[in-house]
C-alpha cells in the first residue's frame, strides 16, 4: 500500500529576544507586518502583551520569495500599556508594524518596548525587563508586491 504524504515543509520561526540587540533582531524581522487591532491583546493578570499578525519574510525576498505568514508575538513582564492613535473601537483596522524598540529605565533592566506603526500609531509597554517571543503559526502564502516606504528629505519613512 503507497501513502501519499505531503512535503516536509520547512519549520517556521521561533525566536526569544531577552535584551535589547536581540528585540532589534526580532524588529527587522516583523518590520512590514500587519496586524489586525482585534489581534492585539493585554493580559494585566498574566502581565502578557501579544499580538498575531501577517509577517512579511524579508530573508525569504532576498532569495527571490514573497511570502506573508501568521506569526504570534508575545512580551512577558509588562505593567502598563499605553495606545497613541491606534483606534481600539475597530477591531478590524490594518495597522503596518514598521518597528520595535527599546528604552532601559533608570533602574535596569525595565524599561519601554515601543510598537511603531505606519501613520503615527504607537504602542508602549512598560516592562521589567525585555522578554519576547517571536513564532510563526501557519502556512506562508505568496504576495504580489514587496512592502515599500517612501522617504521624506530626512531619510525618515513617511505614513
């Protein structure tokens, strides 16, 4: 008797970031994702940030691909969440991840990991310390452009 089995498909993503270069190494990778306000979530008892979005996979484009994937992103030890120009009444609402930083408090090792979206929204977790997780959830899917910003005279992207 013949099986048929698909492919082995190649494992995706899983990341840890637990100091600052490391949460720059997981930036350029979600640069460009996008992700519904609805998949955003603050778990006050667990002290969890996360979110799911549609990452696009820069390594994969400077082989020739362009592919999208679900991946989930979680930062453990935050206190306080603050929202600037993210519209939580629309749950629906597309929002491009164009970085994530971070910066150290007066008392190490807490400090701010800063969500920077397209268009001027933010998200700022106060943290006791950088603790994220980076993992892809699904199947790739092909897209038929490469995200792309324009720069203003500063070298800065423009929303």
């Amino acid at each position: 008797m013949f099986s048929r089995r698909s492919p082995p498909r190649p494992a995706g993503l899983k990341l840890q970031a637990m100091d600052a270069e490391d949460l720059s190494c997981l930036s350029a990778l979600l640069q460009d994702s996008l992700v519904r306000v609805g998949d955003l979530a603050f778990l006050p008892e667990k002290r969890r940030f996360v979110f799911v979005g549609s990452r696009f996979d820069w390594p994969a484009e400077a082989n020739g691909k362009r592919e999208r994937c679900r991946s989930g992103v979680h930062f453990e030890g935050v206190r306080r969440v603050q929202h600037r120009r993210v519209a939580r009444d629309n749950p629906d609402a597309i929002l491009e991840l164009l970085a994530v930083t971070f910066e150290p408090s007066e008392e190490p090792p807490g400090g701010v990991v800063s969500l920077i979206f397209a268009g001027g929204a933010a998200i700022s977790l106060e943290v006791e310390c950088v603790e994220a997780r980076l993992s892809d959830l699904g199947p790739r899917w092909r897209v038929a452009a490469c995200p792309s910003h324009e720069l203003d005279e500063n070298g800065e992207a423009r929303s």
